[in-house]
C-alpha cells in the first residue's frame, strides 16, 4: 500500500529535516533562511514499518506566492491535491505563532487526515509548545526531533492510526465494514479550538443498534424504518447478513447499521455470546450513535454492559432503548427501578438517555430518535477555551485540587483538545500526582456545566512544565 505524505508548516518550524531524516538522505536544502527556493522533490520514505512517499512541499515556493501566506497556501493547496495524509509541523521550542494557527485552519478545512508533528521537542523549553500545540485543534501533537531521530516511533504510530492499518500496513481485512470502521476514523479527531462550529445536519447520521438476541433489535428497525426489510421471528437459527440501511427521519439522513442476524448461526450459548460482541463492535466502530436495546422484561444482563462498556471505550454515544414496554404491567415501578440502575451502573455516561418502546407497537420510537438527534448533538459539541478557563476558575476558587504530600497541586488552563467525543487537556503541575477522584469530579462538573449529558468525556492530563 502507498500513500503520499506531504509536509506542512511556516518556513522554519524544520520541515526539510524531517523530510531528509524519512528520506534518510540529504535531499533537501536546509537553511536557517525562511524561504530559500528550493526543488520540488518527492521521494520514498520509509518510518520504521511503514513505506510512503513524501512531497517536499517548500519545493513548490516560488517568487509569485512571495508573501508568507502566499507560500503557505500554496503549500497547501497542493497538499490538499496530491497528499493522502499531512504531516503539520509546528515548532515546539518557538511555540506556537499566528501562522501556525492560520494554515492549522486552512488544513483542518481541508478534511486531509493530518498528524501534528510537534518538532524540536528535545530542546529545553519545548514541553510548553508541545502543549500550546493542542490548542490548534489537530488532535494530539507528536513530539519529535527531526533533526535527532526521536520521537520516530510515535510518529509511526500516529500515521498507521490516522490513516488506518489497511492503508498503511496493507493487511486488508476480510470486508467493508471494516472499510467503513477506517472511514469513521479519519478526520474525526481534528476540531477547531475556538469556534463553536454550528452543527452539521446534513451528513448522514451513523447509527448502530446492538443488544443481546431476541431483545428485538430487527423488529425496532423495522419498526424505525417502516419496512418489512428485515426478517425477524423467535426462532433460533436464522440467519442474515448484516447490512446497512438509509432512511430519512424527519428530513434528516440517516444510515442505520444491523448486525442483528449474524450470530444466530450457533446454538452453543458460550460461543453466541462472543460472538454477539464482536459483530457488537463492528456496529459500534462503523456508528456514531449506538442504540442499545435492552429487553425491558430482562434488562442489565451482564452482556448487555459488556456491549455498554464497549461503546463507551470507543468513543461512541449510546442511546438505551428499554424494549418490550407493551409486556411490562408495572411501568411506573419499573421505570424509577431502571433510572436507578442506568445510573448505578454506567457513571461514565451520567445523564444517558433512555427511552422505553415496544418496537412491536410502534411506541415511543419517536422519542428515541429525538433521543439519538439530541446525543448526537451533545457528542459533537465545542467548549470555546474562554468558556472553559472561566469555568476553570470557578472551579479553582471553590473546589481547588488536593494538596499531595504538603504541595497543593496547580490546573494552569483545559482546553477542549477534540470532540465525538469532547476530549480535553487539562494542563496542570504535576499530573501523576492528580487523584482520579479529582480528575472524575473535573468531567463530572465539566459535564454539567457545559450541558453534556450522555456522553463519554475524555480527560487528559498534561504537565505545565
Ligand atoms: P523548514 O524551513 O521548515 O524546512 O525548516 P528546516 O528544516 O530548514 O529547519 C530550520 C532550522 O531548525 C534549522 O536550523 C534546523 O537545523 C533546525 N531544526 C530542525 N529540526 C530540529 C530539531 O528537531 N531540533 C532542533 N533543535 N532544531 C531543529
Ligand atoms: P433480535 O434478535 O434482537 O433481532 O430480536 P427480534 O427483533 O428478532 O425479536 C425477538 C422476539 O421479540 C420476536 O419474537 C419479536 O416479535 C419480539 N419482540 C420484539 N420487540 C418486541 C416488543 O416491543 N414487544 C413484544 N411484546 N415483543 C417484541
């Protein structure tokens, strides 16, 4: 598998070192002149494992595009053209410049899959940069040193994760779910840090739903998309092929993914199982919201959390379906004994939505989708870094971090590093020392304040230096 890699960044930041050290020779010019003219070259590079080829892109710097910018969206243009993926350098030891956050955005625009390449990061002083660097919204900066070879593992990693192992690796797996899994992948984690982008309805809405057999998952989405499509029935053995559906709701798109038949294949209990909660996965991977449908007669089988737990390790927001409404005679007494144990038992998703419906009726399917739109929303959502810094200071006037061993540990500034799911940085003194209690009460609080219900919450700590 080839792919195409294209450098990006303000002159300087050491583009061509990082080109000459995947090159592994010494191709390209360096110059401590921002802006010397150079050839375009693209050569085969290889990082550890992995073989591509590399546009040097400063090779495209002429005398018409003289201004920075000029040169910068030149670079990028042709990046959008011709890279599969862009390696956005930025300069560690320097920190972060307005160009920086400039052509960020132009590159983020662009939808390419990108890896930030934090360079420099082995000078004294680049750990604030390699932080700053969150801010530009790429996902998470990878500190190297071009120009001393470190940091070369992680980068490796980096590409395989942006692009997808079947690109990279070419190990091509065994379908097109997984082709869609990768598809899901890309691009996902890049996010503006200060905008508060309005959300964007018109792309197909990816929904998964999983459950343990027979708790009716085929009879919701027929249900859901008025259909005979699908077979369903009591008996065991029936098997299907898993396939995605388009429909529209309300006008608005949707892609809806079932595995539902796929595991009735075996009557040995043990392997159904597992195998429940591998197709699980793949429906989880493709989705973006994932509707767990529960049979309310028999809820919170241990399988069932397994599938939640799942869903929340992958990012992805789950949305409980309590079905079989039309079979239960003490709604009342059993809706406040669900709420509870929704509650008890996945605190990583406090304020989860759960809709009961009985897909044989039709009811409540409506709430559910209302349900699924409004999650949906939720897991996409922005915090601008200026809301969060001033809630941060709420937080730190009334419930600052513990003192660990005499020294009260110091939250310099969070900023929301990426969203589906919102993901943070919290840049503080001494992460190790940080107790979970903390970290929890930070999503937690975060959570409420910031109207998040439902959703995974990512927390990452980093050092201030
Ligand atoms: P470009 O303009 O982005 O292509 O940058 P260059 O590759 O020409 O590098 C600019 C300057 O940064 C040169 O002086 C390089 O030696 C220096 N440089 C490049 N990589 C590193 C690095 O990893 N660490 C340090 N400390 N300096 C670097
Ligand atoms: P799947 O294995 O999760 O796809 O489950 P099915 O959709 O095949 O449903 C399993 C059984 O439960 C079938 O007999 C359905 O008719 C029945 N069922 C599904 N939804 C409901 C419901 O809302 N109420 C009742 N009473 N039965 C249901």
């Amino acid at each position: 598998m080839s792919f195409k890699v294209a450098i990006i960044g303000r002159p300087n930041v050491g583009k061509s070192t990082l080109f000459n050290r995947l090159v592994g020779k010494k191709l390209a010019l360096v110059d401590d002149t921002p802006g010397v003219t150079r050839d375009r070259r693209v050569h085969a590079a290889k990082l550890h494992d992995l073989h591509f080829d590399v546009i040097d892109t400063a090779g495209f710097e002429d005398a018409a595009a003289s201004t920075l910018p000029g040169r910068m969206r030149q670079q990028t243009e042709i990046a959008i053209r011709e890279a599969d993926l862009i390696f956005f350098t930025v300069d560690a030891k320097s920190g972060l410049m307005p160009d920086d956050r400039t052509f960020a955005e132009v590159v983020r625009k662009s939808g390419k899959p990108v890896v930030l390449v934090a360079n420099k990061a082995e000078a004294r002083g680049a750990q604030g940069g390699l932080l700053e660097a969150w801010e530009l919204g790429l996902g998470e900066p990878i500190p190297v040193s071009a120009e001393h070879g470190q940091g070369m593992p992680d980068l490796r990693d980096a590409v395989v994760e942006a692009l997808g192992e079947e690109r990279t690796l070419g190990e091509d797996e065994d379908g097109s779910d997984e082709i869609a899994a990768s598809e899901v992948l890309i691009g996902e984690d890049i996010a503006d840090p200060d905008a508060e982008p309005a959300y964007d309805d018109t792309k197909p809405l990816r929904i998964a739903v999983v459950g343990r057999p027979n708790a009716g998952k085929s009879t919701l989405i027929n249900a859901l998309i008025g259909e005979e499509r699908l077979l369903t029935g009591p008996e065991a053995g029936i098997t299907r092929d898993s396939i995605s559906v388009d429909w529209d709701w309300r006008g608005r798109r949707i892609k809806l993914f079932d595995t539902a038949g796929m595991r009735r294949k075996s009557k040995v209990q043990e392997k159904l199982e597992k195998l429940s909660v591998q197709d699980g996965l793949r429906a989880i991977r493709f989705a973006e919201i994932v509707i767990i449908v529960l049979d309310a007669t028999i809820p919170f089988e241990k399988q069932d959390l397994q599938i939640a737990d799942l869903i929340i390790r992958e990012g992805r927001a789950p949305v409980i379906a309590f079905n079989k409404w039309d079979l239960i005679d003490n709604p009342q007494e059993l809706l406040a004994e669900l709420r509870e144990k929704t509650g008890r038992l996945l605190p990583q998703v406090r304020g989860i939505q759960a809709v009961t419906v009985s897909a044989e009726t039709g009811r409540g399917l409506d709430k559910l989708m209302e349900s699924v739109i409004k999650t949906h929303r939720v897991w996409n959502s922005r915090v601008s870094t200026g809301k969060l810094n001033r809630w941060l200071e709420g937080i730190l006037t009334h419930h600052p971090p513990p003192a660990v061993a005499g020294r009260r540990l110091k939250i310099k500034y969070v900023t929301q590093a990426k969203t589906r799911p919102p993901g943070f940085v919290v840049s503080c003194s001494r992460p190790d020392a940080m107790p979970q209690s903390y970290v929890r009460y930070l999503s937690n609080s975060l959570r409420e304040a910031f109207d998040m219900p439902g959703v995974p919450i990512r927390m990452a700590l980093r050092t201030s230096d």
